[in-house]
C-alpha cells in the first residue's frame, strides 16, 4: 500500500518539480495514516520523519517495521539508505519550546533554491533549516525588495532575508530570539556571498519588546512569521498568536512607511484575523497563491499581504 502511494505521488511530483527547476520539495505527507511520514527531498538526500502517535508495536517491531519502510523508499526514490535521514517528530515538550535540539551530528549542507544557496541540517534539529512551504512566497518577497529596507521577524535561518539581500534591498534586518539560528541566518549570507556588512543587520532580540523600540517609517517591507506560541526567559510575556497578533501586527504597522508591505504568515490551523482592529488599507488573504504544488490540499498555514 505504502509502496503504490509513494511511488504514484513520487512520480507526479517529481515531474512538477523538474519542470519548475525545484530540487527541494515535499514528496509525502502522512498521506496514509497507516504510515505516519513527512518525506522530503532535498538535492539528493532523503529527509524522512516519522510522527510520532500510539502504534501499539513493540521497539523491536517498530524497528523492523522501519527499516522495511526505509528500505522501500531508498528503492522508490533511488537513493542509498546512508542518505536517508530519520526523525521522530514529536509534539514539543511544553508549548513554550522555543527549538528542540534532536542530535548533535553538526552535518550541514548547501542547497539551491531559485539560484540562492541554503544551509540544511537534516539531523539535528526539528525542521530543516529551510521551510519549502514559503517557496512560492520567498520569491514573491524576492520581486519586491530591490532598494527596499527589509525587516525580517520571527527570521529563523533567514531564508526571507537571503532572498531580499540577493534582490539588492536597501538594508535587511533579521530578528530572532535564538543565537543558533541567527548564526546560521549569518551564514546563509556568506555562503551566498552577501557581504554588505553596513546594510545587514542581525538582532538577538524578542520581538515584540524589538518592535515597541522602532521609529515610524523605519521600514519598507516586513515578514512576520512567529510561532503560534513562544516564551523565554528574555521575553517579559508569551506570545500568543491569536490573542497578540492585532498588537504585534500593529505595532508593526506603525514601524512601516506609508505604502509599504507586511507580509505575515501563521501556521495556528484554527487561526482567526481580526482585520476590524488592524490598523492597515488592505489586508489580503494570499494563503492558496503561496501554496506550492507540494502542499496543495494539505497546507495548514496561513498567508497575508497586508498594506499600510
Ligand atoms: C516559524 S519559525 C519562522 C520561519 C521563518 N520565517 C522561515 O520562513 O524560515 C519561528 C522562529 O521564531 C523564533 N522566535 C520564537 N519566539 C520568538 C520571539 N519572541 N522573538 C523573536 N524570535 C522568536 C524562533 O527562534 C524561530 O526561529
């Protein structure tokens, strides 16, 4: 059964991905609840997490029923099992984990996407170091940056402000809270030769006390993706995104130059925007035109363009 399924959404996406010039893409996702597994593709190397849910098997059983899964998609995909990396997902400890180290393997590689190169850890960390489900929306930022000042927030390893760097923006500031992260937001930018050290700004900060310190009109474009929760010892409150956003989106709104862009994406599934108490001109929903082929039906994230 896991078989036939891989191997027909195998053959469609790859196809789709060849054509479009993709080489990192999602190829399965929990497509039979029989065989929990997020698979992804990047270059030539396998990411494969299990989710984790009751399956009743003893750890021998479940080891062996692995290794017949791995098995099985090493021959579908063609590629040697020392390529495929495993994982186990697991819901986060406490809703305010911040990142969970899974290993300390340290192997980072470089990956291409749209002509820009992206470090990639597929062992150490819970996600991968780039979110293939923003494709669609890094080029989008892409297209509009050119000598723009750039505020990336929530950045994580800074995939947006690669983008908007290599798009000649007049300045690019990355804010997250993890040092690790950001370190590797740094690095994205070396590797891609991204030099200009007067126009990029990297800031260890949380932001929503980040943002109540900015001027208005002190940016042009802003992407804001924060995590549905999120405390540390450094913030003086949790974030809570359905409760904070109208504030946070605020208060980003008021940094914003008149006509400038927000772009503000949330994975919350049963998220609700308050457009009433935004204090913005236009806010679009652009959730189904930021869906890429490999996420389409089963995207549980949402997407705004927002205008001031
Ligand atoms: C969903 S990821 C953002 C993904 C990123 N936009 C991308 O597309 O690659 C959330 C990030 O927010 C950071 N973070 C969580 N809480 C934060 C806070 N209060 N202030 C700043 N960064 C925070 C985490 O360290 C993590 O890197």
């Amino acid at each position: 059964m896991f078989e036939n399924r891989l191997l027909k959404v195998y053959k469609h996406k790859s196809k789709l991905a060849k054509r479009q010039g993709i080489t990192c893409y999602r190829v399965y996702d929990h497509d039979l609840p029989e065989f929990p597994f997020c698979i992804e593709l990047y270059e030539d190397k396998v990411y494969l997490a299990e989710y984790l849910r009751r399956h009743g098997m003893t750890d021998e059983e479940h080891e062996a029923w692995l290794e017949i899964c791995v098995a099985c998609i090493c021959k579908l995909l063609d590629v040697k099992d020392e390529i495929v990396y495993i994982k186990q997902r697991k819901r986060k400890a406490n809703r305010h984990d911040q990142y969970e180290k899974t290993d300390s393997k340290q192997e980072y590689f470089t990956v291409m996407e749209n002509g820009l190169k992206f470090l990639v850890n597929l062992t150490d960390y819970l996600d991968t170091g780039l979110f293939l489900d923003h494709r669609i929306t890094r080029k989008m930022v892409y297209e509009q940056c050119a000598g723009k000042r750039v505020l990336n927030l929530f950045a994580y390893t800074g995939s947006f402000s690669v983008y908007a760097a290599a798009a000649n923006a007049a300045s690019v500031t990355t804010v997250d809270l993890s040092k690790t992260y950001l370190q590797w937001a740094e690095d994205n930018f070396a590797i891609n030769l991204l030099k200009n050290k007067d126009q990029y700004f990297f800031i260890h900060a949380d932001v929503k006390q980040y943002l109540k310190t900015l001027q208005p009109n002190s940016f042009d474009l802003v992407i804001i993706d924060p995590p549905t929760f999120s405390n540390s010892k450094r913030m003086k409150d949790f974030l809570d995104i359905q409760r904070n956003h109208v504030e946070l989106l605020n208060d980003v709104l008021h940094a914003v130059s008149k006509g400038g862009t927000v772009y503000f994406s949330t994975n919350f599934t049963r998220f609700v925007i308050d457009k009433e108490n935004i204090q913005a001109t236009t806010i679009k929903d652009i959730t189904r035109a930021t869906t890429p082929f490999d996420f389409e039906g089963r995207l549980k994230r949402w997407c705004y363009r927002i205008g001031k």
